[in-house]
C-alpha cells in the first residue's frame, strides 16, 4: 500500500493510528464473535458471510466512485485471473480460520498470522525474486525452526497456522503485482462468489439443513451482521492506512495475534505445551529481527525522517 505524502504528518497519524487500531482490535476479537456462532457450519458462515457483504460495500464503492476501477479491472484478462486466485484464497482464509475458531484451535490462528510477515518475505523471495537482508533470513530461519519444531511436537505440520498464513501472504502478493484499491478487490471477490454462494444456501434450504431462516432470530442477526466484520475493520484500515507510514502498519499488524493468543490462553483457557512455548519464543525473536530490518531499512530510505 502507497502512502503519499501528509500534509499535516502530525495530526493525520494520530486519526490514521486511531483508525488503524480500531481496524486491528475488531480482527482481534472477532473470535469472540465467531464463537457465537459455533452451532453453524463453518462453510455456512462464510457463504453468509459473501452474501451479506456487499450490501456494506457497495455503499462505499459508490461514495468513492469506485465503478470505473471496478469495470477497468474486469475488463484486464490478467486482473480478472489474478481476483479468481484471490478469490479462492481469501474464501480458504476464511473457512480455515472460522473453522479453527470453533474447533479450539484459537492458539493455531495466533501463530498462523504471527508468521505471516516472514511468510510474506519468503513469498517475496520465491516470487517476486526480492533479495533479502540479512536480519530477514536470520527470522525466516527463526520461523523455519519454530515450523519444524512444532511440526516433530504434533507428530505432523500445523496445518492451520500455514494454511492461514500461506493463503493471506499469496493474497496479499498478489494484491501488491495488480494494483487495485482493497474495498473494490473485496467487492468483487464477493461478486465472483455471490452466485455459488446463493445456490448453496438455497440448496441447504431445500434439503432443511440450512440455518439460515429457521435457528432464531439471534442467530439470524448473527448471521446477516458478518458483513459488518469483514467490511467495517477493512474501511477502517484502509483510512488509517493512508495517514500512516509504512514501518508504523507493520508494527500494528502484530495485534491482531496477541489477540488471538491472549482470548485463546486466559479466555478460552486452551492449553499450552512447552513446545509452543519455545516455537513462540521463535517467533517473537524472529519478529523482532524482521521489526528491526524494517526500521532501519525506513531509516536508510528516509534518510533518518520518520
């Protein structure tokens, strides 16, 4: 994400830090909500979770005349495929997620999106042939050590914290090579969506295993409101994006997970092996080799202005 020049650095970075944090704290206890929702499949969910959107974003779309970006990009054979890959992998993130939230496995997603940063330096490498420094290899090894190392603790790989972070970093890659605003991505994704997701609700309706009319209205409500946390936190980073510098997001991403592992630890009281323990240990020293590089990599760009 770009971020141009502030005109008042002072006062804009105060309201882009307001809003990137509310953004941060919603996806951190969005486990909260999904809870709520443990009796529902996770597939349902996020199935609502496509239909309903839309009726949040397009508001948004319309407010910022984002038709033109939208018809530009659907008309781009190479954007098109590139939405169809994103599509595929923001509805996987999901689904996993959802799933893991209600299956107990809160502390999973906490190391999945502790990761995903370095995952994203190792995609970089991979893909976009970006050379990396050498406090980036030393925490991609951290996080490589921490894998394996819960990987010989389980008796097999965390499938869940990878499935979560490979999926958001090829997300994520593939949002930075085609350039398109995140609310008109989302939307469209949704869109590329809506028509199977319809025809699985209503099929789930014929055969009267459907939720969705018929379990309560709080949960009817509950349902129809996932909208809100897929658009709302995505509204609010995207202001407080732009009012931020870059070094100033990637510290902020690191709430979203210690929200996840502090509900998963004194909240929802999963348990703890020594073997996290160590892979987390890993991977805070990792973060703070990769924190680190960013910081002074910003320095170095800038010329020491922040």
């Amino acid at each position: 994400m770009v971020v141009g020049n502030l005109r008042n650095p002072s006062q804009e970075s105060s309201s882009g830090l307001a809003f990137a944090v509310s953004a941060f704290i919603i996806w951190g206890i969005s486990p909260v909500y999904w809870k709520l929702l443990h009796a529902v499949p996770a597939l349902e969910i996020v199935t609502h979770r496509v239909v309903w959107s839309p009726l949040v974003l397009l508001p948004v779309l319309i407010h910022q005349n984002g038709w033109s970006e939208c018809a530009a990009t659907l008309k781009s054979p190479r954007a098109l495929l590139a939405l169809l890959f994103t599509t595929f992998l923001i509805s996987a993130n999901w689904l996993v997620f959802i799933w893991a939230i209600n299956h107990e496995q809160v502390l999973q997603t906490s190391i999945g999106y502790y990761i995903t940063p370095l995952i994203n330096v190792f995609l970089g490498m991979v893909f976009l042939r970006e050379r990396l420094r050498p406090l980036q290899i030393v925490a991609l090894l951290l996080a490589v050590a921490a894998v394996l190392y819960l990987t010989l603790d389980y008796g097999h790989a965390p499938w869940i914290a990878l499935s979560l972070a490979l999926s958001f970093g090829l997300y994520g890659m593939i949002h930075k090579v085609v350039s398109i605003t995140s609310i008109t991505g989302l939307i469209l994704e949704m869109l590329l969506l809506i028509v199977p997701a319809l025809i699985y609700l209503f099929y789930l309706h014929g055969q009267g295993t459907g939720t969705f009319p018929g379990a309560g209205l709080r949960i009817d409500l509950l349902l129809a409101a996932t909208s809100l946390f897929t658009a709302l936190p995505l509204l609010l980073f995207t202001i407080g994006a732009k009012r931020l510098h870059l070094s100033t997001i990637g510290f902020l991403q690191y709430l979203n997970p210690s929200c996840y592992f502090l509900l998963a630890v004194f909240v929802y009281h999963e348990p703890v092996s020594m073997a996290q323990v160590r892979s987390f240990l890993l991977i805070a020293i990792a973060l703070c080799c990769y924190s680190t590089d960013s910081v002074l990599y910003y320095r170095w760009v800038h010329r020491g202005k922040f």
